[in-house]
C-alpha cells in the first residue's frame, strides 16, 4: 500500500513537470512571436516617420524657395515703385520747366515780333525820305540789319582761339525741397554751362544725358543763352550724366561732366 501511494506521487511530480515545460515552452513561444510581431511594427512605424521626415524636409524646401520668390518679386515690386515715384517726381519737375520755357519763349517771340514791326517802320519811313545818296545809304544798312536778324551767325572764331570745350565747365546748385521721397531729402536741381560771355553767341544749346529710367525723356536740351543753357528738375541724388555743346555750325562738344562728383561737392549739409 505504501509502494504503491509512492509510485503514483512520483508520476503525478512527473506529470506536473512535463505540463510545466510545455507551458513555458508555449509561453516563450508566444513571447517570441509577440516580440517578433512588435518589431516588424516598430520597423513599419519608424519607416513611415522616415518617411514623413522627407516629406517636410521636401515640404520646407518648397516652401523656402516660395519664400524667397516672395521676397525678390517684393524687392522687384518695391523697386518698381520707386521708378514710379522718381518718374513722378520727375515729370512734375520736367512740366515745370517746360511751363518757364514755354513762358520764355512766349516773351522771345512777343520781344521779336516788336523788334520786326520796329524794322518795318523803319523801312517804310525810309522809303517816304527822297531818293539821294544818303537816304539809298540808310536803306542799305536797315536792309542789311533785316538780313542779319533773319539769319544769325555766331562771328568766326579765330586761330589762336581755345576749343570751346576747353573753356566751358559744367556747374551745379541744389535748393532744399519741401516734401521727401522714401524719407531722403529731395532738391531743387539746377544744372548748367560756366562759359565766356564773347563765346556763347557761338553755342546753340546745351544737351544733357541723364541715364536713369526716372528721367523721361533721358535726353534733354536747353537753348536759354540768357540763362547759361540751365536745365532745372528735382531729385534726390546722383546719377549717370553726360553734357554737351551744340554749336551754330552743327558741331557737337562733350564736356567733362562727373554730377556725382558736383554733387557731393554742393550737396547742402
């Protein structure tokens, strides 16, 4: 009785046990699986992040280069209005000026139209005076004074006299204006010719080239030998100019023109 209680203890111990390794087996073996199936995840999931890193890296340098689109179509747009701004302010200058030209030439013409019914009158009291000798001389100078008036032409220089662009220098003055342009002082610009006074009967205007986009037209004259062939506009500052003489005989004369130069030297502090 008591062999046969000991042997059925044992084979209940060696039954335990080989349940015992089956459930660890099993449980290492789900274990594994578990952890097999967690890094498969774990390798999906940090792929797809890989991935979405790319897509913001992708998405951020797209969105840099429309930034910097931004900014230069900003900084091309910023400069378009300021060429419009400077055209403006340089339009207005230039209606101005053709304004006082304009006067100018009106007072030109009203002084020439009485200086010819002045001729005219003198003709025809000297055709009234009885034919002799000096009455026919009278009426040969006031008819040679109508010729002259009718077409000037400046006296010929003679040999030993200096090229004109030898003696004529470019002179510059600035004038404070009211109102400014992009928070920079703007002047009232005058421009024009230090030449002899026995050599300006020579000089039929003074052309000036300013190569800027806000000088419309970039070329322009002055034919005012009263006023030293002045040329006057508003700005702000400097920039590329030449000058030139056009003579009566058609020859033209490049003058020595730095306006940066001129300008800093006048520029009101």
């Amino acid at each position: 009785m008591t062999a046969t209680n000991d042997s059925s203890h044992e084979d209940f111990i060696a039954a335990f046990s080989r349940g015992q390794r089956k459930r660890s087996m099993v449980v290492s073996a789900v274990t594994g699986l578990t952890v097999l199936a967690a890094a498969s995840a774990l390798a999906i999931i940090l792929s797809r992040v890989a991935a979405a890193q790319a897509d913001v890296g992708e998405a951020h340098r797209e969105l840099t280069t429309v930034r910097d689109e931004q900014a230069k179509a900003s900084a091309e747009l910023t400069e378009v209005r300021r060429n419009l701004a400077e055209t403006k302010l340089n339009r207005d200058s230039l209606v101005d000026d053709i304004a006082k030209k304009n006067q100018q030439l009106e007072s030109l013409n009203a002084d020439l139209d009485k200086k010819r019914r002045d001729l005219d009158e003198v003709q025809r009291l000297a055709e009234r005076l009885p034919q002799n000798q000096e009455t026919t001389r009278i009426k040969a100078e006031v008819q040679a004074i109508s010729v002259r008036q009718a077409s000037f032409r400046p006296p010929p220089s003679s040999p030993s006299t200096p090229p004109i662009e030898k003696v004529a220098t470019v002179r510059m003055s600035l004038a404070p204006f009211a109102e400014k342009f992009m928070d920079r002082p703007v002047y009232n610009v005058r421009i024009w010719i230090d030449l002899p006074k026995a050599r300006v009967p020579e000089v039929l205007k003074a052309e000036y080239f300013f190569n800027h986009a806000s000088f419309v037209p970039k070329l322009q004259a002055s034919f005012d030998a009263n006023n030293q062939f002045a040329l006057s506009y508003r700005g702000y500052g400097c920039v590329d100019a030449t000058a030139t003489l056009v003579l009566r005989d058609g020859s033209r004369h490049p003058l020595p023109f730095n306006m940066c130069q001129l300008w800093s030297g006048v520029k009101p502090r």
